[in-house]
C-alpha cells in the first residue's frame, strides 16, 4: 500500500511540474517567453565598466522576428524554417553598464576612435568570437551589426554558429575583447534551459 501511494504522489509531482512548463505558446507569449531571463536563453554580465548580453534565437523566434512578430503564413512556416537550418542564431549586445552613453562613444580619446569601434563591431569581430558547445569550438559563421544611428544605448550583433547537434550541454560565447578592454567575456546559455525551451503554436 505504502508503495502504490509514493508512486501515486511521484506521479503527481511529475504532472505538476510538467504543468508549469509550457509546450506551445501564441506568438506573442512564445517570443516574451524566449526574451524572459528567467527561463534561461538569455544572460548577461557587466565587466569593466560595460554590460554584454547575450540572446539565444530559436529559428521560430528568428522567423517571427523577420515577420514583425507573426505567422503570416501558417502553411509556408515550415519551408521557411528549412531557410535557418544547420545554423544556430544569437544576438549580442554590448552597452555600458549605466546605459547612459553608447559604447561606440564611451571614454572616447580621439574621433578616430569612434570609427575604429565601428570598423571592428561591422567587419572584424567576427574573428575573435567563437561558440563552445560540449567537446565543440564553433567558430561565427555570420555576424551582422544592427545600426541605430546612435538612437539606442547600445550596440547589437545578429550572430549565427554551425548548429552542432544537441547534446544537453551548455552553450558558451567566448569573446576575446579587442576594442573596450574588457579582455575575455564568456556568456553561458544552460542546456536545461535549451531542453524545455516550449514550441511555437502555429495558428491553423
């Protein structure tokens, strides 16, 4: 009797938990879900007078974003996620820690500097970014600087990695600062976090 009531209260535990983890969300609560620290697909960490932020993008959440944050077109949706395959995508995004000044403008010593961040964040950034996955060093395959003309507190970088396949591990950026003197910046995403990510709900 005792045996069949723990089992009976396990089972229960199970339920509830699997309750409070949603499997699919509307687009709208699917991408809040994604952009939530709390469910771990994003991280930050302030060094050196500078805040990095990293942002894992799901292909669903990376269609949506490209769609003004909806499924336009529920029968193509899945022609269209074959687009993203063998890619993984993140963005990053570096801001000072107060927010109170762009980072291409903090603790300026010259204009040519300026310009010197801006050449590196478009074109050379790349070379020092590399993603760890398991046993894997994945080096950026794309990167692209997502201009504001100075109208945000903050530079952002769409980043892609070859998606190697899933294995549970952690996810780690390596950034190996050569322009804000921060030195190396690692940013983790948790496999867990990765594993109970929900589904997008595809209207019919």
């Amino acid at each position: 009797m005792k045996t069949k009531t723990w089992m009976w209260l396990l089972g229960l535990v199970l339920l509830l938990t699997a309750c409070g983890q949603p499997n699919s969300l509307a687009p709208q609560a699917y991408r809040n879900w994604v952009e939530n620290p709390e469910n771990g697909l994003r991280t930050s960490k302030a060094l050196n007078g500078y805040r990095f932020q990293l942002q894992y993008r799901p292909h669903d959440y990376v269609l949506l974003h490209e769609n003004s944050g909806q499924v336009d077109d529920p029968k193509g949706w899945p022609e269209a996620l074959k687009d993203l395959e063998g890619l993984q995508y993140y963005t990053l995004r570096i801001a000072t820690e107060d927010g109170s000044v762009s980072p291409l403008q903090a603790n300026l010593q010259s204009e040519t500097e300026y310009y010197d961040r801006l050449a590196y964040l478009s074109n050379s950034i790349a070379a020092d970014l590399s993603l760890i996955q398991g046993t894997d060093t994945l080096p950026c395959r794309l990167h692209h600087l997502e201009r504001t003309y100075q109208m945000a507190p903050y530079s952002q970088l769409v980043l892609a990695f070859e998606d190697a396949p899933a294995d549970g591990s952690d996810r780690q950026l390596h950034f190996r600062d050569r322009m804000f003197g921060t030195g190396v910046v690692n940013l983790r995403i948790s496999g867990q976090a990765l594993a109970e990510q929900p589904q997008l709900k595809i209207p019919r």
